[in-house]
C-alpha cells in the first residue's frame, strides 16, 4: 500500500473529519486513480473486505459499459470543469452481480494534488424514497379527481406490491413485482397461483400450509415473513415480505396484501461477512504466523491465534490473562531497544525484530509487525499485527554473509570482503599495510598429491597465518595459493618486518598431510598504506607487483613494493606506442616458411609469418612484441595489412604460374573490429586470386574469447572458398564439438608434440589422435615443428598430408621464398630442396 504512505497522517485526519466511517452511504477518496479511503459502507454494497477494496482500481467495480463514462465524469472534477456532480453507473460487485448505484462527487485538495471525494446509494434506496414522495403527491390526485388509483400506485413503489386472492391466486401486482419476477406485464401473472408459480417445489406445501394458516386468523393479522423465490428464469431470489390480511365489508378475509423487497444481495452480504469471519479464524488459526490484536497500549489481549503456543512455547491463555508475557520472553540484551521501538512507533504501526527465549531454553528470532486502527476521532484505539518466527531466515543470512565474505576452503576473508576492510582502514585514514604472499611449490604439490592433499594444505596455511596474525589484523584468500594480511599501523608487538619474517617461519615450517610431509616457501610483496596507494585495490595491485618481483628473483623473499617495479609496466606501454610508430612506418615485413606435401616433397604452401624490422635494434621476432601487439589498438590494422600483403604475394606467384597457397594468422582484435569478411573478399577481388590460394589460421584463443558472431564470420569467410586451418590444435582447451561447430578445412599439429613425438609415448598417441580426429572429419593436416627425416617419416605412415619445418626451410622473405619457388619447380622435389635461411 505504498500509495497510502505516501499521504501523511495530519492530510488524512483534516479529509477524515467530515467522513463517518458507519454511515448509510457508501464513501470513497480517490488519489491517482487509486483508492485512498473507503468506508464500511462501501466495502459492504460491493461485497469486498476493507484491505480487498482498498487495493482495487475504481475502475475495476465500473461494468465495461459505463467504465468510459465513469472515467469521463471523474476527469470533468479533476480538470477542474466541474467541481461536483451527480451521476449513475452500474456497479460490478465481488460476487459478479450487477447493482445500480447514484453517485455524488465533490473534489478536494491532498497534498496540493486534486482528490476525489464520492458518495454511493444504492439506487434502489434512492428509487423507494423518491416513489414515496410521487405516492403522496399521486394518491392526492387520485382522491381528488376519484381515479382508480390502486395499480398506477403500485406500479410507482419501490417495493413489489402483491394481493394474494384466498383461492392462492394473484389478483394484483405491480410493475416492481412483475421486474423481480422476471415478467413482462402484468397479464402474465394475474389469475394464476401464486404458489405454484414463484414458490420452489419442495417449499410450496409448507408455504400453502402457512398462508391459508395466515388466512383464517392463526397468526396475527399483520406478518414480517422472508422466503426464496423462482423467477421466471429460474435464478432464486430472496424475498422479505410484509403482509396484512383483506376483508370484505363483511370482515371476512378475502386475501393478502404483500409488500416485498428483493433483499438477495443483502444477504449475500451479510453470508459474505460471516464466511469471511470464518475464513479470517481459519486462516489465522491455521497461520505458522503468529496473528495478534490488542487494545492501543498493548495492556489487553482481544485475540491471539494459537501458532503462538508453537513459537513462544507458552499457552495462550497466559498471554491473555498477563499480556507482559511476550515480553518478558525477550532476551534482555533485546527487551530495552525493542520496547523503546514499540512506543515510539505504536502510532503509526511498528517493525521490530528480536530474539525470544522459550521455557525449553531454546532461543528463536521474531519479526514483529503492527498496524494502528484508528476511531473517527483518529485516534489509536486497537493494534492488529503478525509474529513470524525467522530463525530460519536469520540463519540463511548468516549463512548468505559467510558465502558472500568468506572464504570456503578455508573459513578466512574473501578477496572481495577484504577489499572492503581495506578500504574502510583508508577511508578512516588509518595506515597499514597489505601483505600478499603466495606459497612457492603448492602446484607441484597440488598436481601430483591431487586436489584433496591441495586443500588440507590451504587449510593448514590459513590455520598459520591466523594463529599469527594480531587480532585486529585480517587474513584473506585471494584464490589459489595466494593469501593475504592486512596489518594496521601499531597492531603488532614488534616491527613488520619481524611479523612478516614469522610469516615466512610458518610457511616454511613442515606441513604434516595424509602419508607425506610437504615443504613450501611463501613468496611475498608488500605495500604500505597510505605511501603506495590509496584504495584497496591499488594497494594489493602493488603488493602483487612486489610478490612476482620477490617470486622472480628468489622465492621465499619478500620485496616491499617500490615505484621502479611499474617501470616493467611502463615498458610495455613504451613498446605499444612504438608498435604505432612502426605500423606507422611500415616496418612490418612478413617471411614465410614453406609447406611441404608429405608424401611427394613438392611446395605447396607458406605460412606468412610478422617480422619487425625495428630501426635500432634490427629484426626481431614475434617473441619479442607479438604479447603487447595482440591487445594493442593497432593489431586489427596490422593484421589486415598482413593479409593484404600475403594477398598479393600469392597473387604475384599465381600470375607467374607458380601457384602456392599461403596461410596468414588471424588476430583476435579483427574478429572484434568487424569487417574482417570484407576485407578479405575485397583482397581477393583486388589481386584476381582464387580464394583456395589464401588460408586463415585461427587459434584457440580467437575462438574462446569471442561472442557467437565468431561462427558467423568464420562461416562467411568459408563461403569465399577461403581455407580455415586451427593452429596449434591439442594445446589448449578446444574441443571435439568445434571441429564439427566451424567450418574447418586444416588441422595444424602444434611443434611440441611433433618435438617430443619420438620419445614421449604420449606426445606420440596425441599426435596420432590428432590426425585420427582430423581424418576422420574430413580435414587436411599440417605438422608444424619438423626437423628431421625420422619426423616427417612418421607423420607420412601416420597419414598426414603436409609437414613444415627446418627440415624444408626456415622463415624466409619474400624474394627468397620466390627463389625457392622457381627452383622447385626446375628441378626434382626432394625433402631438402629449399635451403635453410
């Protein structure tokens, strides 16, 4: 109910005074387009419960029909065209029947914002008074001008009007009385019986019984009598009937007048509101809540529904002979802030929490909430609220903050709950320092040993470094086997230096596990606070800086963090922007290194390779740059210069007649610079090179670090007839599904395990997997890596189709790989016949 709160209590109270919540008609405040008050009155001639009726639209108890100008009628007031007015509509009750209702509006000001303020009257009530008055004026008229005046009258009332001739048959009746009925006219009923006709069956032989009983006398002359009736439908209705008996001049009884009223929706009313009142006792007594109702200042108990004897452990009726008896159960640590709350709030309805303390001994959380029920003076005079137990939750949440800030493993801080505590010691300008150490050996334990002797060993760690760490000190893991301790200034006994060196005696000390005894070193860095940095996260940046210092140099040291440590850092941002200058300056060249057909010798291809040829310090190899130019903001540019380059190469060598497929490596940076198939239709459209003479090799990488618009590129580049070859494949994690997910042509087996082939059995079966896999997919293979007869023989049986290598050459320029080229083709292919470079 936001939108009540959002009106204050005074704004209420000043609307509220002129309103009786008990009065006849039904009373309503709208607030944008939402109810902000409803009267009992109200809720009864829809048939809703308060706290239903109040979360309805008013357009919601509009029927389809008269919605719009409903609608149209509450704008005119709110726009101001008219500040009052009186209209009806037909109204939807809860039960789905229809009622007529008068409506008179008026519009008022909340909050400087414009409200409605409408009555309801139930036209029926509204119709009964205004044909009492045309009686009086219509019986005058007829007396006057002696006119039959007895069925116009009767066809005017509000009520049915019946006479019941002694033989049960209808002698007279109104219009009012031929509508409940369901008849058209009158015709339709006179002269018939009236039992037979609306009474039902199994009613009408008590019914003849208790009329002719009426009849001659038995009971007094003049009856208040309600029974069901049938319309001519068949829909029943409730009737509430005064009778009088007719005489003759002769006083003998010739019939009776009946006046009824269709009181159907009254009683279902009033049946609504005692089944409510008896869904409301079973819903709270069947409730794991506890519900509650007490006077203003909570000294007397009117209700309490039984979940309390489960939740406090005490009975009922103690509670409400000693209504203190809930708060005596208050823990006393609880009890002080909780009454204080109690009080202050009670006026608006208070949301407490607390612990309660059972006669068993067990100790239970509550959530405690209440609602303030006002008088017609605004005034507090009644509490209705709910208990809930919520150990549970309050468990869950303890447990949610320990998953959130603690580690599992190991029961110490989190990274990010460390982070946090950091950052408070900064924010209060406390100095201190951060403490990262990282346990030298632990993968080779972890490896061999296997993941469970890892973890005891993560443990006894954590266990030693809080055994000495000063209490106001905090112990994390960061993940892995790195740790870390945030020491504030004067924490310890003695220097830091001296507690870090009792950081390194811990870690060094023998750790005793399962059927071994394991040794480990701690390599850590160190930064200060607030000399090194002045948040969390450039703090531990900096000690992890000093750790790999400390871990490069000699692990098991440590290294205090010191601005000459960045200068690596700064290195790599000095060779990203040479790497723009060389681009620049066309200092970029490419080699290739030949690709041999296994099986005849004979040239078939060259992987393009990037050379650097730096002015200062001469060619260099990938090695030497290729990590700080695949991030670069240049590497999309460099490697669309590199096929463009090789485009042409292999262009230039297939207008020479000398065709030869050239192979050029894909950097990630292009996949995300999109227009990577463009650039490669527009290569080959350029240079007329059939797109089987250009292959693009992609690794791993490319493929794992991308979003699905990889497979689409990859895909369209296919469709040029452009290669697609997979370096490296068998290194990393690629898996079997994306030799059958990308439109692969060529598997290329990585040099290591074409190096180890022949003395490592498994490098051997990987090898043979490989081009199992490859075979059996339908693609070409490529060995990289040869470097003898005895490899390339191997990888022949094996069934590999193209080998590569310093057995066939090393990477070369391009007029030498043009003179390989030509000499290859003068003369008979043999596996040396190109000579290294």
């Amino acid at each position: 109910m936001d939108h009540l709160r959002a009106v204050s209590h005074n704004q209420l109270s000043a609307v509220f005074e002129d309103l009786a919540d008990h009065a006849l008609v039904g009373m309503t405040i709208v607030l944008d387009a939402r109810f902000l008050y409803a009267n009992q009155k109200c809720c009864e001639l829809f048939g809703y419960l308060e706290e239903e009726f109040i979360q309805l639209s008013p357009f919601d108890l509009v029927v389809d029909t008269d919605r719009e100008m409903v609608r149209n009628r509450m704008n005119e007031r709110l726009c101001r065209e008219t500040t009052t007015s009186e209209y009806s509509f037909r109204g939807v009750r809860k039960d789905g029947s229809i009622i007529d209702l008068e409506v008179r509006g008026t519009t008022i000001a909340i909050d400087g914002r414009p409200a409605l303020a409408t009555s309801f009257v139930e036209m029926t009530d509204t119709r009964r008074a205004i044909q009492e008055r045309e009686h009086q004026r219509t019986m005058a008229a007829h007396i006057a001008r002696e006119r039959d005046t007895a069925q116009r009258y009767l066809d005017v009332a509000g009520v049915m009007m019946m006479v019941f001739a002694a033989d049960e048959t209808i002698s007279l009746v109104n219009r009012q009385g031929c509508e409940v009925l369901g008849y058209r006219a009158a015709d339709e009923l006179l002269g018939r019986n009236w039992i037979d006709v609306f009474i039902p069956a199994p009613k009408r032989l008590e019914m003849r019984a208790a009329f002719h009983s009426f009849l001659d006398g038995t009971t007094p002359a003049v009856e208040h009598f309600q029974n069901e009736i049938v319309t001519k439908s068949g829909e029943e209705r409730i009737i509430s009937w005064h009778n009088q008996r007719l005489f003759d001049d002769s006083g003998k009884a010739t019939g009776i007048l009946s006046s009824g009223e269709d009181i159907t929706e009254r009683c279902r009313s009033e049946e609504s509101l005692r089944s409510s009142e008896l869904r409301f006792r079973q819903i709270a007594e069947n409730l794991s809540e506890v519900f509650w109702i007490t006077n203003a200042d909570k000294t007397k108990v009117e209700y309490i529904s039984p979940a309390y004897e489960t939740v406090w452990g005490r009975t009922v009726e103690e509670v409400y002979e000693r209504p203190v008896a809930y708060l005596e159960a208050i823990v006393p640590e609880d009890r002080e802030a909780t009454e204080r709350r109690v009080k202050q709030q009670a006026e608006v309805g208070y949301d407490v929490e607390y612990r309660i303390t059972r006669p068993d001994g067990a100790t239970r959380w509550i959530h405690d909430r209440s609602v303030a029920i006002r008088d017609e003076a605004d005034c507090v005079y009644r509490l209705i609220g709910v208990a809930e137990d919520i150990t549970e939750r309050k468990a869950a949440e303890n447990r949610l903050f320990e998953l959130a800030h603690f580690d599992q493993l190991t029961g110490i801080t989190n990274r990010l709950y460390f982070g946090q505590i950091v950052d408070a010691a900064i924010r209060r300008k406390a100095a201190g320092a951060v403490i990262l150490l990282d346990l030298d050996g632990f993968k080779k334990v972890n490896d061999s040993a296997g993941h469970a002797v890892g973890d005891l060993l993560l443990r006894a760690t954590a266990k030693r470094l809080a055994e000495v760490t000063p209490p106001d000190a905090t112990v994390s893991r960061w993940g892995g086997d790195e740790f870390a301790v945030f020491v504030p200034e004067g924490s310890t006994t003695g220097s830091l230096a001296e507690f870090i060196g009792r950081i390194r005696e811990v870690c060094a000390e023998p750790f005793f596990l399962p059927r071994r005894k394991v040794f480990l070193t701690a390599s850590i860095g160190i930064a200060r606070s607030p000399d090194h940095g002045s948040s969390a996260a450039e703090l531990m940046a900096h000690a992890d800086l000093a750790m790999y210092r400390a871990k490069a140099e000699l692990p098991g040291t440590e290294r205090f963090f010191t601005p000459g440590m960045k200068e690596e850092v700064q290195r790599e941002i000095d060779l990203e922007a040479e790497l723009r200058r060389a681009f620049a300056n066309a200092e970029f060249e490419l080699h290739y290194q030949p690709q041999v057909d296994l099986a005849t010798g004979s040239l078939v291809g060259a992987e393009a390779l990037l050379r650097w040829r730096h002015p200062e310090r001469g060619l260099l190899q990938p090695a030497e740059f290729l990590s700080v130019l695949e991030p670069s903001p240049v590497a999309a540019a460099v490697g669309d210069w590199t096929i463009a380059t090789a485009s042409a190469v292999a262009a230039r060598l297939h207008r020479a007649g000398r065709p030869l497929r050239i192979g050029v490596n894909l950097f990630s940076a292009q996949m995300k610079a999109g227009g990577l198939t463009k650039t490669i239709a527009r290569q080959l459209q350029e240079n007329e090179l059939p797109p089987e003479l250009l292959e693009i090799e992609i690794t791993e990488k490319i493929i794992l670090n991308q979003d699905p618009a990889t497979l689409v590129t990859l895909t369209k580049i296919r469709e040029l007839g452009v290669g697609l070859a997979f370096d490296d494949y068998g290194t990393g994690y690629a898996s079997l599904s994306m030799l059958t997910e990308y439109p692969l042509t060529r598997l290329k087996i990585d040099r290591a395990f074409v190096d180890r082939m022949a003395t490592s059995v498994g490098d051997a079966a990987i090898v043979k997997a490989i081009v199992g896999l490859a075979l059996g997919f339908g693609l070409k293979l490529v060995a990289e890596g040869i470097e003898c007869e005895e490899q390339a023989a191997t990888l022949r049986l094996l069934g590999c189709h193209e080998g590569q290598g310093y057995l066939f050459g090393r990477a070369m320029p391009i007029n030498e790989l043009l003179m390989a080229v030509e000499r290859a083709a003068g003369c008979t292919p043999s596996p040396g016949f190109v000579p290294a470079a």
